[in-house]
C-alpha cells in the first residue's frame, strides 16, 4: 500500500524533538516497516530531513501571535495544498494519513484529488484546546473546518475513547472510529543507563530522590503543583523537568519564589535518546494534570516512564486511570482546585504524592480494547504530549 503521511501543524516539525514531532516520525518509520511505501508531508524543522525517509517539507513560516498566526496557519494549508498536489500525484497515494491540524483541510482535499482514502488522527480537538488555552481570533471558523474534516473523512483514529466521544459530538454518532492509545519505541528505551554517569552529565545530584517531568511546559500539565510540593517534601527529593515551552519563566520564578529553585532542575527540550537515558536516571515519573472538564488525552509520557522503569503518580482523570490499573504502576492522585498561570481558565492542577515509588521495569502488554475499536501500549510513538 502506497501511504502518505501529513502534517501541515507549523508546530509539529520534521525533524524536531517535541513529543508531537517524535511520534509523527514514529508513526510513519512504523508504516514503513510493515513494508508499505510512505512518503511523509511536513513542515521542516532544524537540521537534515531523516535520511531514512522519503519527506516533502514546507517552510516554516515564522514565530508570530494572534490574528497574524492563524492567518499564518491557513496560508500554509493553502502552501500544502498547491505544493505537495503535484507530488502526491506522481506518488499516487492509496491512502493519506494525516495527523489533525488546526484549519486544516489540506489532507482532505489532497485525498479527493488523487482518488485516495483519507484517515485522520486525533490527537485532540484543536479549535477547543486553543480557543481554551491561547485565545482563537477565528475560532467559529476553526471549529467549521474541523468539523467538516472529520465528518468527511474514511476513517479517524483516535488516542483516547474520550476523544473518539468528542469527534462524535462535533462531527456524528456514525463517524467510523478506531481508538489507539499512545505508547512508546522500544528502541529508544532499549539502551542501559548508567544511573551515575547520566546525573553528572546533566548537573543532577547523585544522590537525591528524583522526580521526573517528561514533557511541553504548557498551563494544563500543573508542574507548577510539583514544585509547590517540593516544599512539603524532604530536602534530599528533587524535580527533574526534561521540556521547554511557553509557562518555562513563569515556573522557575515560582520555584525561585518559593525557595527550592536548587532542587528544581530543568533540563529544557533533549533529544529523544537523551530523554530516555534521563528518565531512567530518576526515581518517579510524574503527571500532576489538572482538574480539567473533558480531560481526553493518551499521555505518551507514561508509557515512557513504564518504559523506562519508573513508577508514576498521576492525576486519577480520563485514561490515566485504565492506564494505572492495567500496568499497576502507578499512584493515582484526585486533582484539586489551586492558583493558575494567567492564561489558565479552568481548574487548577492536583497535589502530587509523598513518597518514593519502587524502580522496576514494567512488562507492557495489550491493554483491553476500547470504544470500538483496539489499542496497545507498545504502538510506536514518542512523548510527550497530552
């Protein structure tokens, strides 16, 4: 089968080290080796294009806000669309796969033109996250493309049962669904680390109990929790954060603030392997969400902290739950209300939990189907989104 692969998501970047980006990779190298032809559609990020894929990449378009930034975002789907049409007709597609973007309609009118299927992949519901979190200018007409694109497509593959509802509420009950929850590559994760050597290299102490954060630093993943715990907790424990993004600042100032900036230790976005190396160098993994309405994502970091030999705590929300009680690894915690970031509108985010969990590898195995359809923990993937 012929495959194309799209992305037109300015901030999914090919290749980047953004959890978003890792798992676009992961899910096209995995088409690949089941011994289709894929071709991948992207924006193109810092450095070479993997040299292991066939890739058709569009300019970034530059940083910008606003009105300016959604304007920016639908003339690039107009660029996906007059650029990569004459491409995908020389590769001749079977079927396009395209991992959901905000306004974006390219993969399905790329697929009309060339006769293919069109399968899209829901990571989240773009229109709602953004308008609920960043502000959307034209969010009315964002939600318009998103419904039309998941009403039309052939078939949508969605990471959490709470997001195939969702598509089903935006777009009809007879949408065709399969739900595929996240998980890790087991390549990445198959290295061994050397626990000592891996602190060092990274300014960690040897010696402390470490808790790790994998992941973007955005308003609803509640580090700012995990550092307000820091001050009930035993001075040899420490915050390990592995992750750049917009609340960076403001986290460090509440760590400053609150006097453990020396046991918080942020080690900004690493490359992939180097994620891995960290997080089995820590002791617990953590997910302190929020207490959001309608939590829906597949949280790629815990399969990475399973991954890697970690014991999470997590707030007890959406698949978080199904994930704690397949693998039984994991402490759940209830969210609770608490102060938000500025640009934060819903609750806020859960207290984390005392104590150390118990290092160990943790077996992965298929977890029990859902909504319809079938998912495992070791579809490959990367980090850390959700």
């Amino acid at each position: 089968m012929r495959i194309a692969v799209l992305c037109t998501d300015q901030g999914v970047r090919v290749p980047g080290d953004k959890g978003a980006s890792l798992h676009l990779l992961a899910v096209t190298r995995a088409f690949a080796r089941l011994g289709h032809d894929v071709l991948l559609l992207g924006v193109a990020g810092h450095g070479a294009p993997p040299s292991d894929l066939t890739t058709h990449l569009l300019r970034h378009p530059g940083r910008a806000e606003g009105l300016v930034r959604e304007r920016n975002k639908l003339a690039l789907t107009e660029h996906f669309v007059t650029e990569a049409g004459p491409v995908l007709a020389d590769f001749g597609p079977d079927v396009i796969y395209e991992r959901l973007a905000l306004f974006g309609t390219a993969g399905q009118r790329l697929a009309a033109a060339a006769g293919a299927r069109h399968v899209v992949e829901v990571n989240a519901l773009l229109a709602q996250e953004e308008a609920t979190w960043r502000g959307l200018t034209l969010a009315e007409f964002a939600v318009e493309r998103e419904q039309a694109v998941l009403a039309g497509a052939d078939h949508i593959i969605a990471v959490s049962a709470e997001w195939a509802d969702g598509v089903r509420r935006l777009a009809g009950a007879d949408v065709p669904i399969t739900v595929v929850p996240n998980g890790f590559d087991e390549e990445v994760f198959a290295a061994p680390v050397d626990r000592e050597a891996t602190r060092a290299a990274y300014g960690m102490p040897p010696l402390a109990r470490l808790v790790v954060f994998a992941g973007t630093l955005r308003p609803w993943h509640g580090v700012d929790v995990a550092i307000r715990a820091l001050t009930a907790l035993p001075a040899d424990v420490g915050l390990v954060v592995v992750g750049d993004g917009p609340v960076r600042d403001e986290l460090e100032a509440l760590a400053a603030t609150l006097g453990v900036a020396a046991r918080v230790h942020v080690l900004g976005q690493l490359p992939h392997d180097r994620t891995a190396a960290v997080l089995g160098s820590c002791d617990v993994g953590i997910a302190p969400y929020p207490a959001l309405e309608d939590f829906a994502f597949s949280p790629l970091k815990l399969y990475e902290y399973l991954a890697a030999g970690l014991p999470f705590v997590a707030s007890d929300v959406g698949q978080i739950h199904s994930v704690a009680t397949e693998f039984g690894s994991g402490q759940l915690v209830r969210p609770r209300q608490g102060h938000l970031p500025r640009r934060q509108r819903r609750r806020a985010a859960p207290s984390i939990g005392r104590g150390r969990g118990r290092r160990h590898r943790v077996g992965l195995q298929r977890p029990t189907p859902q909504a319809g359809g079938s998912g495992h923990a070791g579809r490959p993937h990367s980090q850390r989104g959700g």
